[in-house]
C-alpha cells in the first residue's frame, strides 16, 4: 500500500490507514507506506512519524518515506511522490527476498478508504487471471465519505462522479487506470513505476501501460468500493473553487491525446494499428464529449435560429426547441431513477445534522444543470484550452481535504 500526502492533517490520514488495517485481509501480508512530501512542511513529517508510532506493530511493514523537493524531471505531483516510495520499496523487497511477482502494490490517496474484503477480492481475481502481469485491478470509486458535510453542489458533482465510476465499470472494455488502483510490482518495476512528469498520473498511467506492453495491457474491474471524500474546504467559497480545480486536473488528462497519436500514427508503432486507433477515438472523443455535451443539451436547439437569419423561416429550425424540450422531459426519467439511488446509497445520517438535511439532499438535483454546465463543461474547456494557449498546468493542484473536526478547531482559535 502506497498512501500518498502532501499536507493533510492526521484526521485526514488517519482513518484510511485504520481502514486498511480493519479489512479481513491478514495484516502481517500488507506492507504500508506513507509517502509523504518534503514540500509539505514540517506538520505533515510530525503526521507521518505520529502515524508511525501508531500503527508500527499492525502490518508487517510500515515505512515513512518523504519525497525530496525538486528532483531532477520531475513535475510537482503526485506522480513524482509515489514513484520515489516505489523505488525505496523496489530495494526493500530485494533485501526481503520476496519476488516482484509476489507483490500487488495498491495506491491511494490520503482520504481512500478501501472496503473490508478489498484484498481479498483483488487478490483472488490476481490469482485466477493468468496473464495478472498485464492487468491493473480497478476497484469503484464512491465519493461518499463526507458527503453529508459538503455543500449542496459538491454533493451533485460527487454522486455524479460515483455514477459514471459504477457504469465505467460495467463497460470494461473502455476502463483506464482512476485515482486508487492495483498493479503487479513485476510490471511496475519493469516500467520503471508511474511517469513523474505529468500532473495526470493515474490516466497516463494506463497509456504508458498501454504501449509498454505493445497493447497488451488492460484494466480489470474491481466490483468492490473504494470510498473517497467529496471536496470539502474551510469555506463555502474555498470549496466552490476547490471543486473547480478538482475537475480541471481530471480533464487535463486531455494532454495524453497527442501521446497516443504519437504511438499511434507512426511507422515505429508497437502496438496493432487498429485496436489503438479505437482506443484513440475514443479518448479524443470523451474530452470532447466532456467538453461540449452540457452545453448542447442546453443551448444546441436554438443554434440554428441565433446564427442563421433564414432560420427563421424554416419549420425544422422553429420545431427544434420543442423537439428537444420532449427529449429532455422524457430524460427526468433518468433523473429521477438516479435521484432514488443516489438517496438508497448514502451513508447513515449523521447525528448532527437534522431531518431536514435529508431533505436538502433531494432537493439539490435541481442544480444538476448548473453543475454539468458551470463545472464539467466549464473545467473540460478550461483545460483544453490552456493546452490550446500553451498555458501548460506544472503542478498538481493538491484537493483540500478538510474535515469537520479541523473546521471546528480553527473556528475555536479565530475565537481566542
């Protein structure tokens, strides 16, 4: 297990490891690593060492490696962090005598909390799948463990993003690497870890996969939850724009299309053409689609009337709006089926919240469109077009990871 840091206060980091630690998997078969950065300051080292001391005796290994700032071709992100922790370990299990071959690593962040019998799944689909070297294993991604706290447009954007990970998962022909993930050490190590310049490790992640192995890599589905914090910041405000940060490093992942073409379309190609020209298509297609879909769904009908003046005498271009507000009427169906099981998911009500929360928590469907428009579209456009400008994202923009708790202490020292 590689749970990597930057600054998140022990609350954060805390309950992921002691989720690991509670899952049914035997203890003594996890090694866990906190990799943490040196450009997080001296708080987040003493969070290390007090998480250290702690759980010391509960794995058969826990390991502190702090990540040196300013490395040589590294970008600042989290890529960096954990290919320098797999590194160290690399050396570690040759010194064990344990085989490369023998090891999953697991990677998370520091508010990932994997399901009781998480290892137990992945571990049973390594053995049965026979050629394990060339799969990750990709468990479902549900951004509920906070969800109660987080304001009423985090909640939409978090419910949606669970959505699309549990139907990504029913599509496994299209599945890429996403945040928590599972690899053999073998591969890992083989590919010298994950790249350590861009800011989009986990979807590069796949490509570099992906043309390492010559095509001859994909990523398994896990149907087994890894439960992951919705943004959450010390203010309202901060928070909005945290989201949008959030959203835009996602859609950065952009930056890999002229990656694939490179690999794709050319003469020293390793991979067969037209597998790869799929998978090419359907990455430009989805950054695209991200893009641009919330914005047709919204405006699209009245394009032909606003840019041409001839519109207005044809009986298509007037019957459009109508045609589309059927459409869009007959989609509530949809809506509302994701609204009764985005409500049968979530977790218990906490007890400091009122009835009436439960409430707010359908009610803020109603913001559905101006979430889709004004983050994902927003964010999608945003990232495409600093790619466009040249104006190039360098660091990877840390999500705050506030909790209820340190909100709570900080409002008690303005007090003081």
């Amino acid at each position: 297990m590689i749970v990597a840091a930057y600054n998140e206060e022990f609350e954060v980091i805390d309950p992921t490891i002691q989720s690991v630690a509670d899952t049914h998997y035997d203890n003594k078969k996890i090694v866990m690593v906190l990799a943490y950065e040196e450009r997080g300051g001296p708080e987040i080292e003493k969070t290390a060492l007090r998480l250290q001391k702690k759980y010391e005796d509960t794995f058969m290994e826990f390991q502190i490696i702090k990540h040196p700032r300013d490395l040589p071709d590294e970008v600042v992100g989290k890529g960096g962090n954990i290919t320098y922790a797999g590194l160290q370990m690399q050396e570690w299990f040759k010194k064990q005598n344990i085989a490369y071959k023998d090891v999953l690593v697991t990677t998370l962040d520091s508010d990932n909390r994997p399901h009781v019998h998480y290892f137990d799944y992945m571990t049973y689909e390594y053995v049965v799948n026979e050629d394990r070297k060339h799969l990750a294993y990709q468990p479902i991604a549900l951004f509920f463990n906070n969800i109660w706290d987080v304001p009423a447009p985090m909640r939409v954007v978090a419910t949606g993003n669970t959505f699309w990970n549990i139907i990504s998962s029913m599509r496994p022909h299209i599945m890429r690497n996403f945040a928590s993930h599972s690899q053999p050490m073998e591969a890992l190590v083989e590919m010298k870890w994950w790249s350590t310049r861009t800011v989009v490790e986990d979807g590069h992640h796949f490509w570099r996969s992906y043309f390492w192995f010559n095509g001859n890599y994909s990523v398994h589905p896990l149907y087994i939850p890894i439960y992951q914090d919705a943004v959450l910041d010390s203010t309202y405000l901060k928070t909005l724009k945290a989201q949008f940060i959030q959203l835009r490093r996602w859609m950065y992942g952009a930056s890999d299309i002229p990656y694939i073409a490179s690999h794709v379309f050319t003469k020293n190609r390793r991979v067969p053409f037209w597998p790869a020209f799929v998978w090419f298509i359907r990455a430009l297609d989805g950054y695209v689609t991200a893009a641009s879909v919330s914005i047709i769904v919204a405006f699209g009908a009245w394009v032909p009337l606003l840019i041409n003046s001839e519109a207005y005498n044809n009986v298509v271009a007037h019957q459009l709006p109508d045609a589309v507000s059927l459409i869009q009427r007959i989609a509530l169906i949809g809506l509302i089926v994701l609204v009764f099981l985005a409500f049968k998911m979530l977790p218990p009500r906490p007890e400091r919240y009122k009835r009436h929360r439960t409430v707010g928590m359908v009610l803020q469907w109603v913001l559905m469109p101006i979430t889709a428009i004004g983050y994902l579209s927003m964010a999608a456009l945003n990232a495409q077009a600093r790619l466009f400008m040249g104006r190039y994202l360098t660091k990877f923009d840390v999500t705050a990871k506030e909790t209820i708790a340190s909100r709570e202490r900080a409002r008690a020292a303005s007090k003081k």
